[in-house]
C-alpha cells in the first residue's frame, strides 16, 4: 500500500499521479496524490484540482505563472469552454431582495469591505421558467464600517447609479439612470484635449446622428447636418412671417418661483417650428402623470436667421430708395 502510518511522520504518500492516488478507497483511481510540493486530487484516474508549490489552487490546468491564489479554467471546447463558477443559495428566494449569491472582498480580518451580489428582483421566481434577478455593486466609503450600494442592474437590464428604484419612468423608460450628489452627477473628463476629441456619440442604424467634442477650451454640441444627408433644400422664404407668430414670453417653473426667466411656451411654438417641440400637448402616461413638452431651442436659429435677412434686406432696400431720393 502507498500509505505510511507512524507517530512520527503521521500519513504521507509516495510521489503518486491522478491514476495511482496516495489515498484512496475502493476506487483505486479516485483520491489525493502527493507530488513533488504539490496535492493532487483526482477523480476516475483523471487529475481535477491541485495545490501547487505556491499554495495556488489551480481547477482545470496543472500550471500556471499568474500571481494568484486560484484558477478555475474550463474545458477545451463547448459552452464551458470560459471556466464557469457558479455561487447559489441552498433554496429558491423567497422575496425580493433575498441573495442568490455573493462575491465579496476583505482584509485578514474577513470583514466584508466590498460585495458583488445577485438577489431577487421582486416578481414572481419559478426555478429554470422565471428568475428576476439584479446585479448589486457594493463599496465602503471613507470613515464607514460595511459596504453600501453604489451600481445595480436590474432584472430588466437597466443600469442604477446612485440610487436604488427608478424615478425616470416617462415616456422613454431610459436604460441608465444617474443619481448625482449635492456634489455633482455624470462628469466626462478627456486625457488629450489638445487637439478636438469627441467624448460622446449618438448614434442609430443609419449612423452617427451627434455627437459632443470638447478640445482645450470649449464644448461643441452637434447634431448631423452633412449635405448628403438631405434633399429638396430650398430657401425659406417666410421668415419674418413665421417670426412673428412667435410669442416670447416671461415665467417662472413652479418649481422654481423665485427665478423669472425668458422663454417661449412649447405648444405654442410647435405649429410654427414643430422640429424644436418633443412631445404632444397635455400628454399623460398611463398612471396619468403628465408627459411635459420640451423645446429645443436652437432650432429656431435658422428662422430667426432668415427673419433678420429678409429684414436687413428691407432696410437695405428703403435705405437705397432713400439715397437715390436725395433724402
């Protein structure tokens, strides 16, 4: 037997391989094998796991040269082929929030300083058929004792920063919702403004639609305005007309009382320029909240530019008529 027994030494093995383990029961290729500074541990003659010279243990392969503790690496071919882990809890959820499995991250003294976990994300849980699940990111901040939540991704696929619950629900549902402090919100910072860099692009199927640049000084906010990208362009020919239906008006948002400000009214604006205007007039979702217009502001430039061409050209005109009357 490859087994030693004595009060000395206590059990040691030979230097055994994954088809002659050390020990073993009744199944003579399943058991520990004891290499060179290295346990092996082995199940029908094949080697699964190992504790090699560095204390590392490795699942899947039998070496490595990474600085790590633990390796988990898949199989050749097929849908393990990533080295899959698995954490599960020993029952389904019961309620929302109830965790499914944790990662978390400490020092010597096992006190929890970060977490990753996955928890029900209330709804109803059927095993293999319904599993609403979130994502949870978790840090210790400065001064503090346990980890807080900063990131989830809800079972819906959108992303929280900042605060747990949606509050942006009308009318776009977006997928990224940014809670700022009284300190700030969303920041972009570019490492090399030297030259003009663009920081953020908006795009559809057909392409880029804007885009936002910033060089070493200033912002430029675009939206696509190629010449390939448009037909029938014609002049407009109405612009001091169309100006004047305008109706430029003096307000404050009731949320804001103390603040009066220049503005114009959304839908009285949408029949003379609709492209500047979001939204319908007193459009409501389906609780019945109301779904605010909004106005682009910029999109009544061209207008405006050619309400003061038609005017400056009446001006150049009378002033003309003027000089050719001696007057």
């Amino acid at each position: 037997m490859p087994i030693t027994i004595n009060g000395t030494s206590g059990i040691s093995g030979v230097d055994g391989t994954a088809g002659t383990p050390a020990l073993q029961g009744t199944d003579t290729n399943t058991g520990i094998s004891f290499g060179s500074d290295v346990i092996l541990g082995s199940t029908g003659g094949t080697e699964r796991f190992r504790v090699d010279s560095s204390g590392r243990l490795l699942v899947g392969t039998s070496s490595t040269s990474a600085d790590l503790m633990a390796i988990v690496q898949g199989t050749s071919g097929g849908a393990k082929e990533g080295g899959p882990l698995m954490l599960a809890r020993a029952n389904a959820p019961a309620a929302d929030g109830y965790e499914v499995g944790i990662l978390q991250f400490a020092a010597n003294n096992h006190v929890a300083a970060a977490k990753i976990f996955a928890a029900r994300d209330s709804g109803t849980w059927t095993a293999g058929s319904s599993q609403p699940t979130r994502l949870v990111f978790s840090t210790t901040a400065d001064g503090a004792s346990s980890p807080t939540e900063r990131l989830r991704i809800n079972s819906s696929g959108q992303m929280l920063y900042g605060t747990t619950t949606k509050n942006i629900t009308s009318p776009n549902n977006p997928g990224f919702e940014i809670h700022g402090t009284n300190t700030g919100g969303l920041g972009v910072y570019q490492a090399n403004a030297d030259n003009q860099q663009t920081s953020v692009v908006f795009q559809n199927t057909t392409g880029r639609v804007g885009f936002i640049d910033i060089n070493n000084s200033s912002v430029t906010y675009s939206t696509s305005s190629d010449y390939r990208l448009k037909e029938n362009i014609a002049p407009v020919a109405d612009g001091i007309v169309r100006l004047l239906q305008l109706k430029p008006s003096r307000f404050n948002f009731i949320t804001d009382p103390d603040n009066t400000v220049d503005g114009f009214i959304a839908h009285e604006v949408q029949d003379i320029v609709p492209e500047a205007i979001s939204g319908e007039k007193d459009a409501i979702d389906d609780d019945g909240k109301p779904i605010h217009q909004g106005i682009d502001q910029s999109k009544l430039v061209p207008l405006l530019t050619a309400a003061l061409q038609e005017a400056v050209a009446k001006i150049e005109s009378l002033e003309a008529r003027l000089t050719a009357a001696g007057i």
